[in-house]
C-alpha cells in the first residue's frame, strides 16, 4: 500500500490515544460506523500495540496504523502488532530504511523544507506535516508548495473542524489528521454514539 491511498478513504485520519485494551475494539467500530476506516493508534500509552493488534484481529475492514514511530524498534513492534501503515512525528533515513524492509507504509513527519528534501530523497512524497498549527499552518504549507509541487502533505496537530476545511482546501492536501474524533471524555465513558457522531462529521468534511 502506498501511504497516499490512505487519503482516498477519507478527509480526516483520526490520530487515537487508547488508555484502555477493552476500549479498542469498540472505538473502531464507532468510528467505522461513522464512515472513518483510516485509524492511528499512536504509540503514546503502555497499551498501544495491544490495542492495534486487537484492532487488526477484531475489525479487519479497518486500516490500523501506528502513530508517534519514533525508533526502529518502534517499526517492528508496530508491524508485529498488526499495523497496516506507520506515522511518525518527525523523519530519519533509519526510520524510512527500517519500514521499507518491513514493507510497513511510512508517513514520515516533517516541519521544515530541509526536513521535505532529506524525506523525499529517501523516496517519500506524502508527508505529515507536523506540528501543523505550531510549524506555520496555513500560510506555511502554501510556501512549501512552490518548491515542492510534486510532494503531498497531511497536516496534524491543532487541526480543527473549524479549520480541516482551510487545510483541506490547499491543492496538495488530500487528508488532515484530527484528535478531535475520539475526546478522552467520551472514549473514558464508552460513549460510542457520540464519537460515531463525530465520525461521521468528519467523514462529510469538504474543502472551504
């Protein structure tokens, strides 16, 4: 799978923080039944790979990738667990080496140009960018257009239903990545109506 197939299945890639193994399972299904297949399960609790591998056994029709790939290690216990594709929050050339031999999809994290150089020379042409709102938002994705026509960016982190649409917008964002899906709140209280709810919101976002 090339990582830009992933945009195809939607506007809005959730990126999830499990603090709980039971909660997985559940939580992908609201958020499929809300017309959301993309998941990222980031790497960012104990739990986390249980979850994927969970999720990979129990809701096949769902893409689960893991997110916050920080290491080699990383990678191979993502790929192990289930993970169909991998997300980091930044790029090294070990990184981008290490998913290619397990042929684990990367959508490697970058801020800066010199960041989008090292990433495509390495073969990449779909990147996060990451932090989005921090790193420049809007106007900073729009310099990076005109030196890097032929590179594709999914903007995450401080992405908004109020500004998806603005990202969106931008010819070469297909897909944004969004905590909002999945609030610690409702996820704590198993109240799964509500985030199929917002599933299902995002699902329908359109550029503005």
């Amino acid at each position: 799978m090339n990582t830009l197939e992933l945009a195809a299945h939607g506007p809005v890639i959730p990126v999830i923080v499990v603090q709980r193994v039971e909660d997985a399972v559940p939580l992908a299904r609201a958020l499929l039944a809300g017309g959301v297949k993309v998941l990222e399960v980031t790497l960012r609790t104990p739990v986390a790979l249980r979850c994927i591998e969970a999720i990979a056994e129990a809701v096949p029709e769902a893409l689960v990738g893991a997110g916050t790939v920080r290491s080699v290690a990383d990678a191979r216990d993502a790929r192990a667990a289930g993970a169909r594709f991998a997300v980091s929050p930044g790029y090294t050339s070990e990184i981008g080496r290490a998913c290619a031999d397990l042929r684990l999809p990367l959508l490697p994290g970058v801020a800066t140009a010199s960041e989008v150089m090292q990433a495509q020379a390495d073969g990449h042409h779909f990147l996060k960018f990451f932090p989005a709102t921090a790193a420049g938002g809007i106007p900073m994705l729009k310099a990076l257009a005109g030196p890097f026509p032929d590179v594709a960016f999914c903007p995450t982190g401080g992405v908004t239903p109020q500004t998806a649409p603005q990202f969106l917008a931008l010819p070469h964002v297909p897909v944004c990545g969004g905590s909002w899906l999945t609030p610690a709140d409702a996820v704590e209280a198993g109240d799964w109506a509500r985030v199929t709810q917002l599933a299902r919101e995002a699902a329908a976002l359109r550029a503005a």
